[in-house]
C-alpha cells in the first residue's frame, strides 16, 4: 500500500513538472513573439521616418504628370498627406524585417531544409509587394483615372483635392501590393504542410468571391473599374495554385528523400530509448 502511494506521489510530480515545463514554454514563446513584434514596430517607425523625411521628392514623384494642381480644403489635409505618403513607404520597407522576425519565430519548429526554403521565400515578399505597387501604379491607376476624367467630357471642370487624389492612388496600389503576395505566402504555406493545392482547388469558387468582392471595395463604382482590377486577382490566384502543386510535389520528394535517408537512423535511436 506504501509504494503503491509513493507511485501516486510520483506520478502527480512528474504531472506537475510537465505542467510547469509547458508552462514555462508557453511564457518563452510569448516573450519571443513580444521580442520579434518589437524589432518589427521599430522598424517601421523607422522607416516611417525616412518616408516622412523624403515626402516632398516623393509626392512630387505622384503628382508630375499632372496637368493641375492639387488643392486642399484645410490645414489638416497637408498633415494627412505626409502620414499617408510616409505611411507607405514605413509598409513597404517593414515587410522584409516582418517576414525576418516571422521566419526567426517559427525557424526552431522546421526542419533544415524548410528553413533554408522557406528563407528564401523573403526577399520575393518585398520584391512582389513592389511589383504589385508598380502594377497598380503604372497599368490600374492611369487606365482607371483617365476612364474617369472622360466620362465628365466638358460638361465639369476638373480640380482634385490632394486628400482624394492621394486615397484614390493609395485604393489602386495598395491592395495590389498585398494581394500580389499571395503566391508567395500559398507557396510558405504549402511547404509548411498548413495547405496543399488540392484544398485551394477544392475552394476555388468561395475565393473567388472573395477576390470578386475585394475588386469591387477597392475598386471606384464603376463596372470597367471592377473588371479591370477582379481580372488580375483571378489570374493571381490561378497563378498561386499552380504554384502550390509545384512546391507540394518538391515537399513531397524531398520527405521521401529525408525518410529514405534518416528514417533508419529514427528508429534506431526509437529502439535504444524504448531498450
């Protein structure tokens, strides 16, 4: 009866160990995600910075084409104006650091070579948001813009506010910037084992709808607008697909190969801690 309490005992500490132990690893893991969204927050305040320091070059660099000048209808619009141009370079110069602090937070979970794959997946985040800016920019914006300055012909004289014209740049460029990450985040996620391409099929027709009503927010309220920006978001997304079952196939040859390679060695060393 004494031993069987002293097994009882026993038991209940090695219980309250394993508690304390998961305890003290859910407190590391949080205080690491704390230490990774703090280098992330200073680096966009400090980037923030640069792009309040450089804002007259760049809204100059928006505004050159112009035939008119912008105006403002107060004081607080100018104001508005700086934190939203230096607002977008802070984005856009973070998004490397973020997805740095990301890959160091979940790095110890993967094995060497999702580390080394899914490092590589970093400088395309940052590279793809620019394209996806310059895409928006350069072929959305103008098309979009002069559609609309035509449809007022010369019944209206045209003026815009720098508030409005900013906004209207900021809703064609900005989503796409994020949206044109999508191939590279399915492709993180696939490699990860998260997704695989048989799902992002599966649920093709709800992310459609979803791309479709995105277009639509984004968009202004007019039905050339919607095509010409839903158009992109389907062939993206077709793009991420694809994409998918090229990195599923590699995961699933490079696992074979690590079985191939290692899985002897596991269960042997499986074999000698059961012994």
């Amino acid at each position: 009866m004494t031993g069987f309490i002293q097994e009882m005992h026993q038991t209940e500490l090695a219980g309250d160990c394993y508690m304390d132990d998961k305890e003290l690893n859910l407190v590391d893991h949080l205080d690491e995600l704390r230490k990774r969204l703090i280098i992330s927050a200073v680096a966009f305040i400090i980037f923030f910075g640069i792009g309040f320091f450089y804002v007259k070059d760049i809204y100059n660099f928006f505004v050159r084409d112009l035939d008119v000048k912008l105006i403002v209808l107060g004081p607080s619009d100018i104001v508005w104006i700086y934190f939203m141009l230096a607002t977008i370079i802070a984005i856009a110069g973070t998004i490397p650091v973020l997805a740095t602090q990301i890959w160091l937070f979940v790095k110890p979970a993967l094995r060497p070579i999702e580390r080394k794959i899914s490092l590589s997946y970093i400088p395309a985040l940052f590279i793809l948001f620019i394209v996806g800016l310059a895409f928006g920019y350069f072929v959305i914006f103008p098309t979009v813009l002069n559609f609309l300055v035509e449809l007022s012909g010369d019944m209206l004289v045209t003026n815009f506010t720098a508030e409005k014209y900013f906004k209207f740049i900021m809703n064609m460029t900005l989503p796409f910037g994020v949206l044109f990450e999508l191939p590279v985040v399915v492709m993180f996620l696939t490699s990860l084992g998260v997704i695989n391409p048989y799902v992002l099929v599966k649920v093709r027709k709800y992310a459609y709808f979803i791309l479709i009503v995105i277009s639509v927010i984004i968009s202004p309220p007019d039905f050339m607008s919607d095509i010409l920006v839903t158009i992109p978001l389907l062939v993206l997304y077709e793009i991420s697909v694809n994409l998918s079952k090229f990195v599923y196939k590699r995961k699933l040859k490079k696992e074979k190969e690590w079985q191939e390679q290692y899985g002897d060695m596991d269960e042997d060393s499986e074999e000698e801690s059961s012994l």
